[in-house]
C-alpha cells in the first residue's frame, strides 16, 4: 500500500509541475530500441494529460541538430555510444535520466566462428568503426544499418557473417539456433538515457520516472533483460561522464 501511495504522488506531483507541451524528437525508425523507447515515452506523457509534438526525424544527426537548435521543451532519447560521433554530451543542464545500461554483444553464425578469413560485420550506424575494429580487428567489412532490428534481420538472412547490436537483438539471434552471441568484454557499456532542455530538469525527471514504472516500460525492460538504474540524478550523471570516456578513440 506505501508503495502504491508514493507511486500515485510521483505521478500526481509530475503532472501537475509539467503541464505544457513537450517536443519529443524520435531519432529512432520502427524496430530500432530509439524508436521504441520515444513510443513509449510519448505515450506515458499523454496518459498524463501533456500536450506531445512528437517529431520522427528517424536520423540520428538530423535530430542532435534539431535538439541543439531549438528553444522548444524538448526531449529526446539517447545513449552514450553515441556522443562522441554527435558531439552531444550529458550535462548538468541536459540531462534527465540513466534509464537503464546493457553490454554491447557480438554475434556470429556457426560458419563464422574461430575463422580465419574476411568476415562481414553488421552494426548501427554512427557507432565508432574504431571501436568496433578493436573488438573483432581488422580483417572485417563493415556493414552499417539503419537500427537494431535491421542488424538482426540481416543476420537471420545470412547477409552477414557477425554483429555488434544491442542485448535485446543478441538474445533473440541467439535464440534462433542460426549463430552464438555474448557480451563483449571489450565493446564499453552502453547506458540508454533522456536528454532535454528548455524546461525544469527536476520536475521532468520525476515524470519521466514515473513512465518507467508503466506497464509497458516494465515490459520492455523485462523482455530484453535491460539492467535498470536506480540512483539519484547526481550519482547516475557521474556514472554516465565516468564511462562515456571508454567510447573515445583517437579523437
């Protein structure tokens, strides 16, 4: 029952310090984590009573150029592998939420395994190559795809011999029986978070809190065994500026 009670003052507290409209900058396409996850953000904000202008940019670059520009409320979901390729870091004055961390996992089919020869490798695009090299070397093509469900797709269909994806798409890959996957020990941790500005960074956060805690965040979280966090605003950014470091390569 205390839970239950402090759960519905979160909501009523974030509801009644928020109520303006929100921008949310969708740099996700359909079947990628991006998209899925600002789908579900969009939801939990309208379920309390927020006016959204939800904006699929579908391009990750397109969208840091929009999110840097505008004078608009503004969120948008992001993640740590990317903001050496952006240009985009978490600040004291942008960032809302850690909203949970995964490894990085390599795939290969059976064929691929301990060989020698070139092998085809699928990844996300705008992941740093140099990264990716030092993690499989360098007699590798690299292949970018547009999101998460592409890379699995293309794996499936044998386009490729390996993958570097999310843990989520690793899992299920490796459920089919076609390949292995595990979690890179040298690929660094990718934390998932929420980024904003233009409006109260605490009030946002407590809303966006409460989402998390939504059926189908939960559900979400659940079903790609996503790690979530669980500290204050102040301990999750420091975490965040401590391993965002691991994703610099000679820049």
């Amino acid at each position: 029952m205390k839970k239950i009670v402090i759960t519905a003052i979160i909501y009523l507290f974030g509801t009644a310090a928020m109520a303006e409209t929100i921008t949310i900058l969708n740099n996700g396409k359909v079947g990628g984590s991006y998209n899925a996850r600002s789908q579900l953000y969009k939801e939990g904000l309208e379920d309390r009573g927020h006016t959204v202008n939800f904006e699929n940019i579908g391009k990750i670059g397109q969208a840091v150029k929009i999110f840097k520009e505008t004078d608009q409320p503004t969120i948008m979901v992001y993640s740590t592998n990317q903001v050496y390729e952006q240009d985009l870091f978490h600040t004291e004055d942008n960032f809302l939420l850690l909203e949970y961390e995964q490894p990085m996992w390599i795939c290969r089919t059976h064929d691929a395994v301990n060989q020698a020869k070139q092998i085809r490798v699928a990844h996300g695009k705008g992941y740093d190559t140099d990264i990716i090299k030092k993690a499989l070397g360098t007699n590798i093509v690299l292949v970018p795809y547009k999101n998460s469900s592409a890379i699995l797709n293309a794996m499936l269909a044998g386009d490729v011999d390996a993958s570097v994806n999310n843990q989520g798409k690793s899992l299920q890959y490796g459920a089919s029986g076609q390949g292995v996957c595990e979690p890179s020990d040298v690929l660094p941790l990718m934390q998932a978070t929420v980024i904003g500005k233009n409006l109260d960074i605490g009030s946002m956060r407590e809303v966006l809190l409460s989402i998390t805690h939504d059926k189908k965040f939960v559900d979400y979280h659940s079903s790609n065994k996503l790690k979530r966090s669980h500290g204050t605003l102040i301990e999750e950014l420091d975490s965040i500026k401590e391993k965002t470091i691991n994703w610099k390569v000679n820049r």
